[in-house]
C-alpha cells in the first residue's frame, strides 16, 4: 500500500476479478463539511434523479450491462468471466433481490430518457481506521451521456442523501487506472485515503 493522491470510478470488490488485467483498487473517503450548495439540487431543467423500486430492474439491467461494456469490458481479458460477472451483477433476478434489500440503494438519472444510476449502502465500515458512513458502491453513466453533468448530479444526491441519514462520511473504491474519473471525484471534493494494488 502507498498513500497517493489518486481517484477513480468502477465497482467496488475487495479482490480481483481473476481476468482482470489492470491495477485494481484505490481506497477514497469524503468527509461531509458544510452546507449542500444550491446548485447541488437533483433536477436541471429536464434531469431528474429517483429511488429505484425493484419494478425497475429490467431498465437496470440493461443499463448495467450497456455502461460496463462501454466503459470496462476492454480491461477484461476473458470474455467468459466478463460475461459471468455482468450476469453476478446485472441479471434481472440478482437486481430485483438488491432493489428488494433494505440495506442496498440505487438511484436512476433521467433526462427524461435513463442517463445514468448509482447504488450505495449507509452504515458501512472503512476497513483501514474503522470509520463507518455511506459507501458509493458504483456510479455509472450511459454511453454518450459523459460532459452533461449527470455524473456531478448523481454523485450529490447520493451526498445529500448520506447527511439526510446522519452519516459523516461517504466513501468508495474505485479502478486505479482511470484519470477521467479520478479528475471527476477530486472536482466532487473527495480526499484520497490510500491506494491499494492487488
């Protein structure tokens, strides 16, 4: 491990995908501080931001699946294990069990057509110094919806959600080897936390 300043956007795992070719993980948090700044609202003129039900998980699914291969497929080196992890994560029947979870969130942007989605969990425990708070689990925008904003907009409801429930802290792992991203969460305010490679 090395303490480098560093961001990203990707699923979290805690180990690596067998196929998966590339520096894996890094490790960031967010301290909340302040209040929400108005711009931060969840809808600009035609986007609006919603809790998913497990009604949507069609629309999910093939949302998943369209944003991952878009964005990850090309660090896979095995179109079998990309395949199965795309079923692990997206399937219809493996969404409407997350979206029927208390425990699991999930947000659908729309502008009005779907731009984007998010999923993340309260109450969840850093591993490094034990401090708990929201983990971002993914934050994923549609093919040819990047530079509109969307993500920025996502990414604050799911903040302004986190200081709605009392926690103090949000967090996410995310691929190391993306610099648009890691560009994109230090413009959010994030602090990297530690970089990890598995």
């Amino acid at each position: 491990r090395d303490r480098s300043v560093s961001r990203g956007l990707g699923d979290v795992y805690k180990r690596q995908p067998p196929a998966f070719s590339h520096r894996f993980l890094s490790f960031h948090i967010v301290h909340f501080t302040g209040n929400i700044a108005a711009e931060r609202r969840e809808e600009r003129s035609m986007l609006t931001i919603r809790q998913a039900r497990p009604e949507d998980a069609p629309q999910l699914s093939a949302m998943g699946y369209a944003s991952y291969h878009h964005h990850f497929a090309h660090l896979w080196r095995d179109a079998d294990e990309l395949a199965l992890f795309l079923k692990q994560e997206y399937a219809e029947d493996a969404l409407r069990r997350s979206l029927a979870d208390a425990t699991q969130h999930w947000l659908i942007a729309e502008a009005p057509s779907p731009v984007g989605f998010a999923k993340y969990s309260y109450q969840q425990r850093m591993a490094d110094d034990g401090k708990i708070g929201t983990l971002l689990h993914k934050l994923y925008l549609m093919p040819g919806k990047t530079g509109h904003r969307y993500g920025e907009h996502i990414f604050h409801a799911v903040e302004t959600r986190a200081k709605t429930a009392g926690e103090s802290w949000l967090w996410l792992e995310v691929l190391a080897a993306n610099p648009a991203a890691r560009r994109f969460y230090e413009r959010q305010g994030t602090v990297s936390y530690t970089h990890l490679t598995l």
